[in-house]
C-alpha cells in the first residue's frame, strides 16, 4: 500500500473522508501502529473542534471582516454526535495498541520455537529445583543420566521427570558432528522400540569445535519411568537404515 494514506490520518479523524477512503483507512489503520498513535495524538483537537459551531465561525468572519470586534465564545453543539465520535475514534486506537501487543508477542513466541541451527532452546523448569546443565542452563528437576559413546564421542545427557500422563525426557548431546539425521529411540525394558523425536544435524554440529553450544531438546513419552530401559540415539541413512551412535541407560 502507499505511503499516501498515512496522510489521511487528520482528515479520518475530523470525518471528511467519504465511504470508499473511511473503509480503506480503517483497513490499513488495523495494521498500521504509526498511524494508530497518530490518531490518538489527534483525540484532544478533535473534541475541540466538536465543541466549535461552523455557523458561529462564519459570524465571526464576517464580523472580522466589517472591522468588528468578536468577544463571542463557539458555543458547543452536537454533544451527542461528539461522544459517539470519540467512543469510536478511542475504540479504533485501543484496536491497533492491542494488534501491536498481539504482534510483538507472537515475535516473541517465535524466537522460542527457532531452528536449534541459530540457537539452542532453553528447557522448561519442571521442578522446584534445577541444577545446572550444559552451558550453565538450567535443566529441570528429576532423575539424570549420562553417557558417552566410545566410538561415536557423543555425549548425552538425559533427565527423565515422571508425571501422570507418563514420563518428560529432557536430554542433551554434545560432540555430535554433522551433517547427518538422527532420531531419539526408547527402549521399553519389555522389549518394545518407541521412536519419539528425529531432526537434522547440521554441518557444523553440536557441542563441537564449529558449534560449541550443545542441542537441546524435550520430548515425552506414556511409559512410565520404571518402564524404560534405554534412551537411544540413531542415525538414519540415506537408504532408511538405523545404527546407534550413542544409548543412555535409564
């Protein structure tokens, strides 16, 4: 849309639009935050200029113009007409502060969830305790476990928080290289393979020389704590094979 119709704020706000430009500037000002302050800046002027009669500004023009004195002050008319104006004029400002708090939030929201290639997520505390974990963050309160595949040299740090619904995993990996796919398999100590979580590894890694931050993640499952036997981490292949590159027992 053009700049111009940032120029149609004061003009929107004394009502001298006609139908066709009112609905196109209020489509705009519900995205546009600049004009939306503008227009609240405005509200003051506008009540004042509700309270001037046009008629009586004529008067005093004419009067003026015959070298005469003008002592009269505008009388207010239209009250009715004024209120309703500024109850809709300060509904249509409260409107587009809310869209910016709105947008501002959903930024926001969206940082958090970013691809674990340009940051590392920070868990969620689970607990009333949390000790440190990988790069001094916290990690949530519950039972940990660690290891560190010897052929492999990833190492995974897991924190397993029982809950009613079934257990949290939070786990860590560090000295994983890349690129490459992995996945976060569960092993049930009745025997049975879960798959909970896959993601892509980039080239320069985790917790390595390239990429010093480890990758975190969170996942869950509906097995109990006491049901799991072994988190493992694997490889998938270009050809849909698996290996393990590193397994925690729990």
């Amino acid at each position: 849309m053009s700049a111009e119709i940032h120029w149609d704020v004061a003009s929107y706000a004394l009502g001298v639009l006609d139908e066709r430009d009112t609905v196109r500037f209020e489509e705009h000002l519900a995205s546009c935050p600049q004009c939306g302050l503008e227009l609240e800046s405005l509200l003051p002027v506008v009540d004042m200029l509700g309270e001037v009669d046009g008629r009586d500004l004529m008067t005093a023009e004419r009067a003026e113009s015959d070298g005469l004195l003008f002592e009269r002050v505008a009388a207010a008319v239209g009250a009715d007409r004024r209120r309703a104006r500024s109850r809709r004029l300060y509904s249509l400002a409260a409107g587009v502060v809310l869209v910016a708090m709105l947008t501002g939030l959903a930024l926001f929201a969206g940082t958090r969830f970013a691809d674990p290639g340009t940051t590392t997520a920070q868990p969620p505390r689970t607990g009333t305790s949390a000790s440190p974990g990988a790069g001094g963050r916290p990690t949530p309160a519950g039972e940990r476990f660690t290891a560190t595949d010897p052929a492999s040299g990833v190492k995974m740090e897991v924190v397993l928080g029982s809950t009613a619904w079934g257990t949290r995993i939070w786990y860590s990996l560090s000295g994983l290289s890349g690129p490459k796919r992995c996945r976060l398999v569960l092993l049930h100590k009745n025997g049975q393979t879960e798959a909970l979580s896959s993601w892509k590894v980039p080239k320069n890694g985790y917790g390595t020389a390239a990429q010093p931050n480890p990758l975190m993640l969170e996942t869950a499952t509906f097995a109990g704590q006491d049901d799991i036997d072994r988190i493992q981490v694997q490889v998938i292949d270009d050809d849909g094979t698996t290996e393990p590159l590193v397994t925690v027992p729990a």
